[in-house]
C-alpha cells in the first residue's frame, strides 16, 4: 500500500499542472499559448463587463484559493474587485510580493498619468492608463513576462515556455505587419470615444481622439457636456464614434443621430464582441472598427 501510495503521489507530481488565474481574458490567452499543456488556466472576469467593476462573487473566491499563479492586468485597474477576494481566499502566495503573484503592467510604459488624484478629475488611476492591452505593441512585453513567470514557478518545463514564447512572439510580430497597413490609412484621423479605453493604440498609430463622451473619466455624461460632444464632432468633422460593450449607448446613437456620424463597437478585451475570440481576432478586430 506505501508503495503503492508512493507511486501515486510521484505520478500525480509529474503530470501535475500549474494552476493559473488570470483577471482578464487577454491574460489568459497569452497565458494559454505560453503555458501550453502545462497550465490549466481560469480567467477571473467576464469580458462583456465593466473591467473596473467585477462583481467579487463568492465562486471566484474559490477559484484563487488553491492557484499557483495569479496575473493581473495592475495599473490599479483591479483595485475595485480584487482585493476582498484575495483577503478571502487567504492564498498568500498570490498575494503582491508573493511568489505566486504577477503584475504585467511592469512591462508598460504608462501615458495619461494624472497631475494629482482627486475627485474633481474623476476615476483617474495614478499610475496612469490601465488599458493598454489594446495596443498589439504591448502584447510581446506582457508574453516575456508571463514566460519568465512560468519558467520560475515550473523549472522542469523551462524549455517549453521559452519555445512557446518564440512561437508566440513570431505570431503576433507577424501579425503586427499585417495590421500596420491597415493603420495607415486611417493616420491623421479624429475620433470621439466613450471611455479612453483605447489611447494606447490610438497614440500608437497616430488616430486623434478629440473629445470624451465622458465628461471625465467614471462620470456619466450631463446634457451640456453631449452639446459639447456634439459641436466638436461638427467643428472637427469626425465621421467615427468608438463604443465599449459595457457603458451605456443611448448617448453614442444621440450624438450619432445630430451628427451623422457612426458609432462602432470596438472590444477592450479578447471575448468582449463577438468574433474577437482570441488575440488575432481581437487585435484584427480593433484595426478594423478604427479604420472604418
């Protein structure tokens, strides 16, 4: 029976995978194709949702208890929903500075960073724009880190991660090429977003976001700022209206209506629209509704 357990045990140990969550879906394709058949990974946040604003249910308490890894997207963009379920779950190794723990903003070079934090500027975050997953050119950076990650947690599959990582990295640079053409014709552009979910990639390819349906950042829009909106959009002649999935729409379609311009939904995250189901489709996909 010892032998029996013994044998048990080591089989279970060898073929065991490092249990991974990620707080986001793009993190947890990356996590995917870095990790291979050597991760089993849970992502934490439903994509169609407010990134800001998970709901900490008591099921994803569970799904951290017991997880090797936990990477966030970080940039404080978490810092809404995260932390009562960390202090729930009592994991701490996922904890930040816990071996267990990985923050890929790490790898970013922030842009819109505050002059102060106060109310009176919004939900501003500190160390700046959170959303930079929507820029490809982020993408490699966030891979490097996760492969490190995995390589330091799961020393025996070291040469897999690595080799996965190459993979991936050829991937998307390909994949870059092919979008930068795309871009081009769409340089010089002025557009109006709901939310400034998309200043990475727009500052990236040299698109003008003029105005913020937004009156600041979190603040729902007041009648006199959608006139503003709407003058500017007039003044600028901007055909192009870029939406989220998860705030609300009447706004957009109003602005629309009085301008004649046209408002496309553009995902922030693999899985948010439909047929953006995986980084190329995702990355594909941002190009496109842009560039329309």
């Amino acid at each position: 029976m010892k032998k029996l357990l013994l044998i048990t045990l080591l089989t279970t140990s060898i073929f065991a995978k490092l249990n991974v969550a990620t707080t986001y879906s793009y993190l947890g394709e990356v996590t995917k194709e870095i990790g291979g058949d050597e991760v089993k990974v849970t992502v934490l946040a439903n994509p169609k949702l407010d990134p800001h604003f998970i709901t900490p249910k008591p099921s994803l308490i569970g799904k951290i208890r017991r997880v090797d890894l936990l990477i966030i997207n970080g940039g404080q963009l978490e810092i809404g929903w995260l932390p009562p379920l960390l202090k729930s779950a009592n994991n701490r190794k996922i904890h930040a500075g816990g071996s267990g723990f990985l923050d890929v903003s790490g790898a970013i070079d922030f842009i819109d960073k505050p002059k102060s934090v106060s109310r009176a500027y919004g939900d501003v975050h500190p160390d700046g724009n959170p959303h930079f997953a929507t820029d490809i050119h982020n993408i490699i950076p966030i891979a490097k880190l996760i492969s490190m990650k995995l390589s330091l947690l799961d020393p025996s599959n070291e040469s897999i991660y690595k080799e996965n990582y190459k993979t991936f990295v050829n991937k998307m640079e390909k994949l870059t090429k092919e979008l930068e053409s795309k871009y081009q014709e769409c340089r010089g552009k002025k557009v109006v977003q709901y939310h400034e979910l998309f200043n990475y990639v727009l500052n990236s390819y040299g698109v003008k976001n003029i105005i913020n349906i937004e009156p600041l950042p979190g603040i729902t829009p007041s009648s006199k700022h959608t006139l503003k909106v709407i003058n500017s959009i007039k003044e600028n002649s901007i055909k192009t209206i870029l939406q989220d999935v998860y705030h609300e729409k009447k706004t957009a379609e109003f602005i629309a209506h009085k301008t004649g311009a046209k408002v496309f939904i553009v995902p922030h995250d693999v899985g948010a629209v439909n047929g953006a189901n995986n980084l190329e489709s995702f990355y594909t996909m941002v190009a496109q509704r842009i560039c329309q």
